[in-house]
C-alpha cells in the first residue's frame, strides 16, 4: 500500500509543478496546464523514476513513514521543476 501511494504522490509531484509558471511574479498557479498528454507523460516519467526512487530511499528508511510520503511528493516536483528549468535555459 505504501508503494501504491509513494508512486501516486511521485506522479502528482511532477504533475501539481505544471501548474506553477516560476516566471511570473508573483508565481501563477493555473490548470490551464492539465491535460492529458501532460497526465500520460507524467505517469510515464513517474514509472520511469519510481524504481530508482523506491529503491534508493528504501535503503535509508525501512519502515514505512511520512518521510516517504513527503519525499515522494517533494522528488516528483523538484525533478520536473529542475527539467523545466534546463529546458528553459537551453
């Protein structure tokens, strides 16, 4: 149950980032971004992620915990806030 909810908070960590534009001030959060290729390619990369994310972590924390749920989360969004940003820059 705790990996079911690891992957879904890893997913709707990379996914709640689309919704943030970090280039206006104040920062905009906006939904206009939620749409299904934005779903699938979120899913794909959080299925691409999750083995390397699950296995790392476990290795530090065996029982299960709220780190693992705030981590989850936390790993999805700065991924994809990092991946946005090169991205941007290039």
């Amino acid at each position: 149950m705790w990996s079911v909810s690891a992957y879904f908070l890893l997913f709707s960590g990379l996914l709640s980032q689309q919704c943030i534009d970090i280039r206006k001030t104040p920062i905009a959060v906006s939904a206009n971004n939620l749409q299904w290729p934005m779903l699938g390619a979120s899913a794909v990369v959080a299925i691409a992620l999750f083995p390397l994310f699950t296995e790392r972590f476990n290795k530090k924390r065996r029982k299960p915990s709220w780190e693992h749920v705030l981590w989850a989360f936390s790993f999805g969004f700065f991924v994809n806030l990092s991946s946005n940003i090169v991205w941007k820059l290039l």
